[in-house]
C-alpha cells in the first residue's frame, strides 16, 4: 500500500509522471474525469484550520467522480476530544473509506499510527514536520512558469523554523540538478540545523543571508512564507525589521524580469497586495496546480484499486 506521508514516499520519476498526469487532467472534459474514481470514499480528517489543502482535495476527489466524507475542526468535535488515540482513528475511518487526507498537529503521532491504517494514508500538513503535496504544487508550479526545475536558483524567505511546506519544498528540491538555495530568515525563524545539514548531504547548495535585500537581484524563485505565529514557543521573541522580509512594488523594480514569486499561502502582509497584478506573482497560479496536481496524486494511489 502506498501512502503519501513523507517528502521520502517521493521521487522524481513519481513527481514526473504526476506533472504529466496533472497536464492531462488539466485539459480532459469534466464528464470523463467523472468516471476515474467512481464508486471511491476519500475521508479528510482535519484537525488544524485549512481553506486550500482541504477544499482542493474535496474538489480533486469530486471533480474525478470519487466521494467524500470528511471531519473538519476534528481536534473539537471528533472522538479525538474524547482521548481517542490516532491509530484507532486510522482503523475505524479506514473500515469506511478508501483513503484519509489528514492535517494534524503532531508529526510524530502521525508516524506512529501510519502502520494501523489499512488504508493509504495523505499528509495534508504535519505540525511543523512536513507538508508534502504542498510541495508537489509548488514543484509542479516551477515547472510550468520555467519549462523546468533543474537549475533554478530558488531563494526562501520567511519562517524557515516552523513552516512546514518549507522543509518538504528543500527535501524535494533535492531530487533536481543544479539547484541553488538561499535562506533568508530573522535568526529566530531559521532552518533547523539537522534540516540544514540533512539537505547538504542531499546535495543541495545552500548559503544564508541576511536580508531579502542581498540577493533579489539575482534569484529566479522568492518562496516566500508567513511567520507561523500560532507555533511560536513562548520564549522567542521576534524582533526584526519587517521591511527586509517584505515584498512590495519596490522590491519588484530590482527582481529579473524572468524570475517568480511562489507563496504556499494564506498570505497575511509579507506580500503587498499591489504585487499580485505583476506577472512574476505566481502565488494563485499556484493555488490552481494544486488541485490538478491532488488529482493526479489521488489517481496514482486510488486509481489501481478500481481498475
Ligand atoms: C500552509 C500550511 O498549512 O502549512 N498552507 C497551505 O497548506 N497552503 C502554509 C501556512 O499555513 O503558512
């Protein structure tokens, strides 16, 4: 059985094939896509706040004929607020469904119950561990605003601690030739240094700097990231200059025409609203290659049960 957890259940040859299938879907009528998962249940078990995440998968799993059901806020009002453990989770919800789509706050818990789930299991964002097919858009959107990955030199910036689609994004850069990362964070924000090392060994090129300023000029990718305030421990306490974090108009005078500005989003203000019209703004572009690209995902992993 295949489960889509870990940045580790990928490689390039998969995330090839899943851009391809995600072309296709792109452009295949509404009414054939209908009949790829038909007679499928996708449970979503959400257990931390999501728009995105959540709503593309409802929408992949419907737009390719599947059904859903679905626990929103199940940190609340699941079995979970009665001390229910994951694992039982996973075995009850997967006597009903064909697959679980799960956000939770604890990446290890998740681990833990992953061998109890007689069903395959998709991360949908892991505490601050791992948000892997956040990272399949993100990929999927380099591809199609540069015609490839290999090469790019991608600057992220922002909370690099606690965001969680940062640390899958490095892990899959990875799988690529060439790539050049710069971590621009305040010190509190930055990379853990296990992660750091972990993707050195990986074979990424990775240098640090200091402010967005230092390098605009010559990246092809900003990722930019909110800070993850709700996961801040008590003791930090941020004190930097937003500016040099922050893109605006003006940062944009000095960004290449070529190059692109990713944000998994939900935005809050570390990008100007007046950038979004700007063709480098690729941030809801993205949004959209999400949805084909869970299509494609769900597919691969539920398809080969009905076929
Ligand atoms: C991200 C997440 O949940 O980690 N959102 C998303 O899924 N697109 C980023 C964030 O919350 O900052």
């Amino acid at each position: 059985m295949y489960h889509a957890v870990s940045t580790d259940d990928l490689n390039r040859p998969l995330i090839e094939r899943l851009i391809q299938m995600a072309e296709t879907f792109r452009t295949t009528p509404r009414h054939i896509l209908r009949a790829r998962l038909q007679g499928t249940l996708v449970a979503t078990l959400f257990y931390e706040p999501s728009t995105r995440t959540r709503l593309s998968f409802e929408a992949a799993v419907t737009r390719l004929g599947g059904n859903i059901v679905g626990a929103e806020n199940a940190r609340e009002n699941s079995s979970a607020k009665k001390g229910e453990s994951l694992a039982d989770v996973f075995r009850v919800v997967g006597a009903y469904a064909d697959a679980i789509v799960i956000r939770h706050q604890d990446e290890k818990e998740m681990a833990l119950a992953l061998p109890y789930s007689p069903v395959p299991i998709i991360n949908a964002g892991a505490g601050s561990g791992e948000h892997p097919t956040q990272s399949l858009l993100d990929i999927y959107t380099l591809w199609k605003e540069f015609g490839e990955v290999d090469g790019l030199s991608v600057c992220m910036v922002g909370d690099l601690r606690f965001g969680r689609t940062v640390h899958s994004l490095l892990r899959v850069l990875s799988f690529f030739q060439g790539i050049q990362v710069t971590l621009v964070s305040p010190p509190e924000l930055a990379l853990d240094d296990l992660l750091l090392e972990e993707i050195k060994g990986r074979g990424l090129s990775v240098e640090t700097k200091e402010r967005l300023d230092d390098v605009i000029g010559e990246v092809d990718v900003i990722y930019q990231t909110r800070i993850q305030r709700e996961r801040l421990p008590a003791e930090i306490h941020l004190s930097y200059a937003t500016e040099d974090y922050r893109i605006s108009a003006q940062t944009l005078e000095r960004l290449p025409s070529r190059s692109r500005i990713l944000h998994p989003l939900p935005r809050v203000n570390e990008i100007d609203p007046d950038v979004d019209t700007d063709e480098r703004a690729a941030y809801f572009r993205q949004v959209q290659n999400g949805l084909f690209i869970r299509m494609a995902l769900l597919d691969e992993i539920l398809g080969g049960v009905l076929r």
